[in-house]
C-alpha cells in the first residue's frame, strides 16, 4: 500500500464544521463587544456637557438648549446628532427628595 499524502474529503468537512461552529460562538460575542465600546466612547464624547446642564437646571434655566451652550459641539465622531432636552418633571422630583 502506497503512503497517503494529504487530507481526505471527510477531513476537510469537519474542519470547515469545526471553523463554522466557533464563528458562530465567537461572532455574536464580537459584535457585543464592539457595540459596548462604541456606546462608552459617545458616553465619554458628551460627558462634558453632564456638568453644564446640571448646573443650568440648579440655576432655573431651562432644561432645552444648544449643545454649544453647555461645551458640546453639535456632532462628534460618535454621535451624528446631540439634542440637549431635560424632563422639569423628572428633574424637579429629583431635587427636592
């Protein structure tokens, strides 16, 4: 009998199912991954702004505005648009407990 060289057909088919079943573990996990960090780098674009409003709110202006009025550019790399708008109701009912 002559020596086999290489791989045979049945071989190759469990390594493709093997590679198929770990994208499938690993994808999922990936794209959890790489949502996350987007969702904390626009967290941090527009945390400047956190300061400013509450500082506008404790004043008595009003909770709409520019995002140029509290340090914000109105479009960072992250965050295609920035609206500024604060619910009195909820912010009242947080201040006076």
């Amino acid at each position: 009998m002559e020596k086999q060289q290489g791989f045979n057909v049945i071989e190759l088919m469990i390594l493709i199912v093997i590679i198929a079943v770990l994208t499938a573990i690993t994808l999922p996990i990936y794209q959890y991954y790489i949502a996350k960090s987007q969702v904390t780098a626009a967290l941090i674009d527009i945390t400047p702004g956190k300061v400013q409003t509450e500082v506008r709110l404790a004043g008595g202006m009003p909770g709409t505005t520019s995002p140029n009025d509290i340090g914000l550019h109105d479009t960072t790399t992250r965050c295609h648009h920035i609206d500024v708008s604060v619910d009195s109701a909820a912010a009242e009912s947080r201040t006076d407990s």
